[in-house]
C-alpha cells in the first residue's frame, strides 16, 4: 500500500505554489550530502521532481549565485539519469514492490516517469492486472496517462467493465472539452455497447451521484448516447432532487414570524447551520403599504440585494466548506450550488411567500407592484419611459401565472435593452424585432458598471491576503494563526523575521504592489487601505458595482484598471447574476429547472399538480422582483450621473 511518510520529500509544484521554496532550498542539502543514486522509487521520483524546479519554470533562489545556479542545474540532470535508469530496471516483482511503498504524494508522478524511462517494455499486463484487482483505487491514476491506457488497453477495459466505472467514463468525455480539469482516458477497445451498459447500469444503482448524472446528460459525448439513456438519467436525476428536497426540508427549519410593537425592521432570534428564527415588524409593513415601501422592503427588510444592489444569493466559492468542495465538480457546465446556496435559496423562498400572504390580506398583489414601478415609479422619478408589463392581477391558476411571468420577464428585459440601445421603447420596434435577448446581453446604461478582478497578479494578491489556504496566515515560532494574512496584520505584531526566507519573496511582492509596508526592522503593516478593500470586496463577492462606491474608492479602482488588476463590465446583470438567473430560467446548466422552457413551451401541462406551479410561480416572481431592482439600480445610478 502506498506510504504518507517521508514528509519532507520534494514534490514539484507550479510557480505560485508556496512550496516552491521550501523545496528549492532542499536541492541545497541533497547537492551538499551527495547523494546521486536512489535507493527506492521514492528516491528516483524525488530526483525527478528536483530536475523539474530547474528544467521546468527554471525556478531558482535569490540568494544563489549565477554559478550556483549553473552547478545546481548540472547536478539536477544527474539526479534524473540516475532516477531513469533505476526505473529501467523495474520488471514485474520489482514494479510490485514500489507501488507497495511509495509515498503518497509519488502517486501521481509513478505512471509518467515509468513511462518516460521505459515506455511500459518491462511490466507486463499480468503484473498490472494484478495491481488493480489489489489496489483498485489506482485506476484512478492509470486512466490520467493516455500511453498507459493504450499500452494496457485490455486490461484497464476488462477492470472498468468488472467495477462498473461510469464515473470514469463521463469524466473521460467531460475532460475533452473542459480546460478546468486534467483530461481523463478509457481505452479505444471499449465498444459503444460495452459503455452504454457501463452506463445503464450506474443509472439504475443506488449509489449515483447526482453531479455525475448532470454531466452525463450535459455532454455532447464523442460517439453519441442513445436517447434512452439521457431520458433515463433525466428521470433518476429528477428522482433524486425531489428526495434531497424533501430531505432538505426536514432539515432546514425557517421560523418567519410578524410581531407587533416590534421597533426594529427584522430582528434574527436564532441561527445555526440548518435553521434561522426572524421576527419581522408587522407595524412597519402595514403603516407602509404604498407601492415604493413595499419596493424598498425587498432591500431594506428581505435583503434580496445588498448594499450595492448585487443579488444576494448567487453561489460564491468562498463560501463551500469541506464537503462542497469535495463533492462539486469544476465544470462551467453546472450551476455549482453549495450548503450555504441551498439555505439560503429556501429562506428567500419562504421571505416572499409570508411577506406575499400579508400584502394579500391587505388587498395587495406583488404582481401590481411591478406593474407600477415600469408604468409610475420610473416614468414620475427619472423622466423613464414606461416599460409596458401584462401581469395577471387576480386570482387565477399559479399555472397561467407562471407563464405570464416567464413572458413579462422576457419582455420587461428586452424593452430595456431597446432603450439602450436605440435611445426609446418603440412599439413597432419591438414587434419587428424577433430576435431573443439573452438576459446577459442586456446592456447598463452606465460604461462602468461593474469590476472583476483579473490576471494572475490579482489573483496573487487575493491568495495572499484573504485565502485560508496561504500559509502566510501562520507564525509557526509564535504559534499564532488567523483566517488569512488580512486578519493577521490586523491584530498581531508582525515582522518579515517571523517567517521562512522563502516566504520573503511574496511579502516583497505585495510591498511592491503597496499591499504592504516593511519598515526598517521588518514590521510588516498593512499599507494601500483603500485597494485591500477593494480586493477585499472582489475576493469576497466576485466583482463590484462601481459606482456604489465613493469619489476616492472608484478613483483607486480606475488607477488598478491602468495597472491591469481589474477589469469593466457594463451590462444590466453581472455575468454572476446572469448565471444564477439562467440557472433557474434556461438551459444553460443542465442541473437547473429550465423553467422558460416549462412554460413558454407548454411542456408542462394544466392537470400537473398545481404545488408544483405555487412552487415555481415563487421562484419566478422572486426572479422578477431580482430583475426589476436590477433595473432600478442602473436607472437610479444612471440619472444621479447624469444630474
């Protein structure tokens, strides 16, 4: 079995991995104690991946000299002819026995190097039949390197086909086309029929993974699917939303209640992970029942928006934990959700639905509400032209209310992309017009609208300064260790001795984008207060709306744009909010509802359960209210400018 020992051998990584440099600074003591044959695989693998630090990305330690350089370079070539022609000695009992002991972190390096040293000549399929049976878990590595899997085509076809492996298959097809992820291979011998089998039968298991099912009906396979299996992943995937659903709402418990003589909007009683207790003030709601209050109480009191009117609720990668992380895939083609989106997505749900049962004893529908924010509020505010709506102000069936919802928001969207575009929302315009308007082509009237950071020296500056996972955050002489380097600076004494010389380089990196100070001690302080929160806010919240913020922060903001940190967007939706709208609306993702096309296309029908349509209708006039605030937001920004 393979070992986790042996923690300080040398593993390559990347040039923006903080373990560069505690491993450069091993090349020092290997060079020094001489030592140029390896005794094991560990020994050759480790060899290896110090050829690679200098052959690579060429990486070297400031405090060498050039004929440092030059001599620890030679030296790393022999280390990697004497790891290869260890490895070529390696026959079947040999090969055996490595994989017995090698290191943990080797794994992944074993394949490539053999491959490299021998091209597969001395092991034979027996031997590698015999490692999977013994140790399946390896397969995982095998399928990574493509000349293994056509060397041992066989071999590897009769193991996925004896452990049922259609995960490894769709992961095969999905890494084709999807840059995020290492390609994965199955051997060319296995027939259409076999997979298809392979497939059928992990559909009708009781251990399917739900993201797996998404991605199998996602992906445009190479040699096509038949169509009963996507139809019979679609309905396994439906079978398993609805019980994660229900479960869900065993679990996650919302206590919403309305309370008289309650001064304060919302007050949240209680909270832990899978319950939240909120008391609302039912004298707040019901001394402001005009149109605009009950408007503003979606941001002030729902919090269907923040502080700079971004959606509340998209999925933000900050926010997975452990077991998110774990069971998400990274692939753009699904909408990742998480615990924290799930939560929260029930909460918003059941805001609106109890907020909505108020207004209606009070004779008031949501619906009219919108109706006259695009016929009233915009026109009398800001000089907008009316934006024409059709929603249903009565009592019919949530059936027909979740399609004319589906067609206001296609066509409230639209006349605002007009306006933009063409300056008015002409009639005879519109009708001529049969050209759809995705909702995330929809264009701001501002030119900047929105930031992002980007490049890889923002991305530099985010990992520093705010991840959990830069070991900037520990003082290992201190024992001393917060959240992130951000929280450190802020409430310890710092100073650049605290850490490792080979950490140096990254605190003279943030210095040098004015991240940070380093007086003549070596106290490190935080130093450009306004660019930290800045990044802060991007790090947090995936971008920014420009002008939310004050004169002096977007002067800093365009100063990092000059330095290529950030970049503009000027559309009504972030490319965030898009997504998440579309999650729910099209078929961008395939593991979102797809509720356009439900209704818009009739593919549900008027006997289907009427729950279902209450559902969705909540969903879709959340959708709505989300957009029109969208749309307030930039009409509002839009004339304070321009006033």
């Amino acid at each position: 079995m393979p070992k986790d020992e042996d923690e300080h051998r040398v593993k390559y990584f990347p040039r923006n991995d903080l373990a560069c440099g505690m491993n450069i600074e091993k090349i020092e003591e290997l060079y020094n104690s001489q030592k140029t044959t390896p005794q094991d695989i560990n020994d050759a693998i480790e060899f290896y991946n110090l050829f690679l630090y200098f052959h690579d990305k060429q990486l070297v330690w400031k405090k060498w000299s050039s004929e440092q350089v030059d001599i620890y370079k030679k030296f790393t070539e022999t280390l990697k002819k004497s790891a290869f022609s260890f490895i070529a000695t390696l026959d079947d009992s040999s090969f055996k026995a490595s994989v017995e002991i090698i290191n943990f972190i080797y794994l992944d390096d074993l394949i490539p190097v053999v491959q490299m040293a021998t091209k597969f000549h001395n092991i034979t399929e027996t031997a590698i039949k015999e490692l999977l049976e013994n140790n399946d878990s390896f397969i995982y590595y095998a399928v990574k390197n493509e000349d293994f899997v056509n060397h041992y085509g066989k071999v590897i076809k009769d193991f996925l086909i004896s452990h049922n492996s259609a995960e490894i298959i769709i992961s095969a097809e999905d890494s084709k086309n999807n840059d995020t992820v290492s390609r994965t291979y199955i051997p060319k011998c296995l027939s259409e029929t076999e997979r298809d089998t392979i497939l059928e039968n992990y559909i009708n298991s009781s251990d399917v993974n739900p993201t797996y099912l998404s991605l199998l009906i996602a992906i445009p396979f190479e040699k096509k699917l038949p169509i009963t299996l996507h139809v019979s992943a679609k309905k396994k995937l439906e079978e398993i939303q609805k019980t994660m659903l229900s479960s869900a709402g065993r679990i996650c418990t919302f206590n919403l209640h309305f309370e008289k003589g309650q001064k304060e909007k919302a007050i949240i009683i209680n909270q832990d992970a899978f319950s939240i207790d909120i008391s609302y003030s039912l004298d707040w709601i019901l001394n402001h029942l005009t149109y605009d209050s009950i408007f503003y109480n979606f941001v002030d009191m729902f919090c269907f928006v923040d502080g700079q009117y971004r959606i509340m609720n998209m999925n933000k990668p900050i926010d997975a934990g452990l077991i998110d992380s774990i069971s998400m895939m990274k692939n753009n083609k699904i909408y990742q959700k998480n615990i924290i989106f799930e939560f929260y997505e029930g909460l918003l749900n059941h805001e609106l639905f109890v907020y909505r049962n108020v207004l209606l004893n009070n004779g008031i529908f949501l619906e009219k509400m919108v109706e006259t924010f695009f016929s009233g509020f915009i026109v009398e505010n800001y000089s907008f032209p009316k934006i024409v709506t059709n929603l249903p102000i009565d009592n019919r069936t949530y059936f027909y209310k979740c399609q004319a919802l589906v067609t206001n928001i296609d066509f409230i969207g639209k006349q605002f992309y007009h306006f933009v575009k063409y300056g008015k929302i002409d009639k005879e315009l519109l009708l001529a017009d049969n050209t759809p308007v995705k909702i995330e082509n929809i264009p701001s009237l501002l030119k900047h609208k929105y930031v992002h950071g980007c490049g890889n020296n923002y991305k530099g500056m985010v990992y520093a300064l705010f991840s959990n996972q830069c070991l900037l955050n520990y003082i290992q002489s201190k024992k001393i260790q917060y959240e992130c380097f951000y929280d450190l600076l802020e409430k310890e004494t710092i100073y650049k001795s605290d850490y490792p010389e080979y950490e140096h380089s990254t605190l003279e990196e943030l210095k040098k984008w004015d991240l940070i100070e380093i007086d003549d001690n070596g106290l490190i302080s935080l130093k450009n207060l306004n660019r930290i929160f800045i990044l802060r806010d991007l790090y947090r919240n995936q971008f920014s709306n420009f002008n939310r913020f004050d004169e002096e922060l977007k002067a800093e903001i365009l100063e990092m744009e000059k330095l290529g940190l950030i970049e503009f967007e000027n559309t009504l939706l972030s490319k965030e909010e898009a997504a998440y709208i579309n999650y729910y609306l099209n078929e961008t993702f395939p593991n979102g509802p797809k509720l356009r096309n439900q209704y818009a296309h009739g593919a549900l029908y008027v006997e289907d359960d009427e729950n279902v349509h209450f559902n969705n209708y909540i969903i879709l006039l959340r959708l709505l209210i989300l957009l029109t605030l969208k749309i307030n937001d930039d009409i509002c920004l839009f004339h304070s400018i321009i006033n």
